[in-house]
C-alpha cells in the first residue's frame, strides 16, 4: 500500500470539485436516463409492430448512448480533477 502511495499519491478534492463531480455525476445519471426512456420506448414500438431488426439496432444504440454518455462524464470528472 505504502508503495502504491509513493508511484501514485491520492490527490485531495477540494469542496468545490467535489461538488463539481457530484454535479457532473448527477447530470449524467439524468441524461443516460432520459436516453434510456426514449430508446426503451421505440424499442417497445418496433416489438409490437414485429420489426426485430430495428429493435436490435435500437438496442445496440442505447448501448453505445450509454457508454458515450458515460465516457463524456469521466472525462468530465478528470478536468474537474485537474492533472494527475
């Protein structure tokens, strides 16, 4: 452990980047959601009109909606957290 600290020492968030990171955390949270909502609902649509591909595409939409939405946060996070 002690070695870990020595190669790479915890930084201490001040209040103001923490609360930024809260932010930052709670808007993504509510952006994913909100994508969610919407691709879940046109993913219903397309089950109940039996296109199976556009639901499969959908699908793999809302995958990567999520994964960019979340990268786009972490990203976020780190300039928050200023360099290492």
């Amino acid at each position: 452990m002690e070695r870990l600290e020595k190669q790479a020492p915890t930084r201490q968030l001040t209040a103001k980047q923490k609360e930024e990171i809260a932010e930052i955390e709670s808007t993504g949270r509510a952006r994913i959601a909100e994508r969610e909502l919407f691709l879940k609902g046109e993913i219903a649509k397309a089950l109940a009109a039996g296109k199976r591909e556009d639901v499969e595409s959908l699908e793999k939409q809302l995958a990567m909606d999520i994964r960019r939405l979340n990268d786009e946060c972490e990203t976020k996070k780190a300039k928050v957290r200023g360099p290492a």
